[in-house]
C-alpha cells in the first residue's frame, strides 16, 4: 500500500526544517534580547545557548549550513537535558524535559539529512539535496 503523502515529503520536510528553525529561534531570542515575554540571560552559559538557539534556529529555518546548525543545536539540547532536567529525574516527562529530546533528535536528523530541497543553501549552491 502507498502512502499518498510521499509525494510531499520534500514540501514538508521543508516546514518541518522551517517550523523547528524559527521556534527554536524564538527560544534563543527570549534568552538573548528579553523578547517574546523572556529574560535577558546574564549568565554566560545562558547567553552561549541563546546564541547557539538564536542564530542556529535561523539558519535552520533558512536552510543554510542547516547540518552544521543542527548539528551544534542537537548538541546543545543534549547538554540541556543532562544538565538541567535529568537530574530532577529519568523520565522526560517526568523530568520536563521532552522538548529539549525532541529538538536534540529532530536536530540530529537534520543534521544527518541535510537541508533538502527547499532551502537557501541548496539555492546557493551549497547544500546537498536529498
């Protein structure tokens, strides 16, 4: 049997990228300008992670050196959830730490999957399609 959305994985997979991209964004901007009903992070492990979420959700929205962002943002997730939600238990959702594993997985599968398609480094030329 097949499935009628294949056809639009290429499509989705792009709103997908877009979609994580500017959400985590909106994580980093909270941490590094107070905006979106945040706090302007003073400590400089905050502010590294406003900046990695900042402008490494940006460039994953945009699809440009997306692998390398989602790489360094997968990264920064798993920091997260070891340093600060899986000492409060081993549970995710017990530990309120599950969006910080979706993003590092999500992250890690952009990383591995490249930008695709749709995506400003493949216009440039830089990308990978996939």
């Amino acid at each position: 049997m097949s499935n009628p959305l294949s056809r639009y994985s290429g499509h989705l997979f792009a709103l997908l990228r877009i979609v994580a991209g500017i959400l985590f964004a909106c994580h980093g901007a909270q941490k590094l300008f107070g905006a979106l009903g945040g706090h302007r992070a003073t400590e400089p492990l905050l502010v590294a992670a406003a900046i990695i979420e900042f402008f490494g959700g940006l460039l994953i929205a945009l699809g440009l050196f997306a692998s390398w962002a989602s790489f360094i943002a997968s990264g920064e997730m798993a920091y997260a959830y070891f340093h600060s939600h899986a000492p409060h238990g081993f549970w995710p959702i017990v530990n309120k730490g599950e969006l910080a594993v979706v993003y590092c997985f999500l992250f890690l599968f952009i990383a591995a999957h490249g930008a695709g398609s749709y995506s400003l480094g493949r216009l440039l030329g830089r990308g990978r399609s996939t």
